[in-house]
C-alpha cells in the first residue's frame, strides 16, 4: 500500500497529480451546477395553475354545503397568515368565503319563498 510508505506515496500522488487535480476541477464545476440552478420545487412553479384546484375544490363545497366552505375559506386564510404563503392564498381564501356567503343566502332566500 502506498500510504504505508512516505515515499511511495509521495511518488504514487506526483504521478497521478494530473488525474487528481481535473477531477477536483471537475467536482467544483458540478457543485457550482448545482447552486446555479436552484431545486425545482412548488415555491418555483407558477403557483397560478396549482390553486386552481382549491378554488374548484371550494366552489363545490360551496354548491353542496355553504357552511362548510365558510369553515375551508376561514381556514385557508387562517393557514396563509400562519405559514406567511403569498397573495394568491388570501385570494382563493376569500373566494371561496365569498362563494360560501353567496351560496348560504341564496339557501336562505330559497326557504323564505317557499
């Protein structure tokens, strides 16, 4: 083994000095890759496309149980004020709070005609 032996080792690092150095550069420019080009995650998506789902998910929980999509549009804004997520939280909170308002008194008015 060459570590065993100083001068071994020293002789064995001169001739593969060449190898060791371009693969250093090598893993320098990978890792300079890497930090460059940040993780996809749902932070780097277009969060437009994703709330559109919750939106759909509360207009028809809005259609079927007004109350509750009062309770899933407090609890969104609830949510987006405690983990501090962007505007576009507070506006699907508020819609489907909207929807629930809208849908509640118009229940409301349904039984007072009949």
């Amino acid at each position: 083994m060459p570590y065993k032996d100083p001068a071994a080792k020293r002789a064995w690092e001169l001739r593969h000095r060449a190898e060791r150095v371009a693969r250093r550069h090598e893993l320098r420019r990978i890792e300079a890759a890497k930090q460059a080009q940040p993780p996809l995650s749902a932070a780097n998506i277009d969060g437009t496309g994703v709330l559109f789902l919750p939106l759909l998910t509360g207009a028809a929980l809005a259609a079927y149980r007004p109350k509750l999509a009062l309770g899933a549009g407090g609890l969104t804004l609830v949510v987006a004020a405690l983990y501090k997520k962007d505007w576009r939280w507070w506006v699907v909170g508020i819609l489907i709070l909207a929807l629930g308002i809208f849908f509640q008194w118009n229940n409301n008015n349904e039984k007072k005609c009949s």
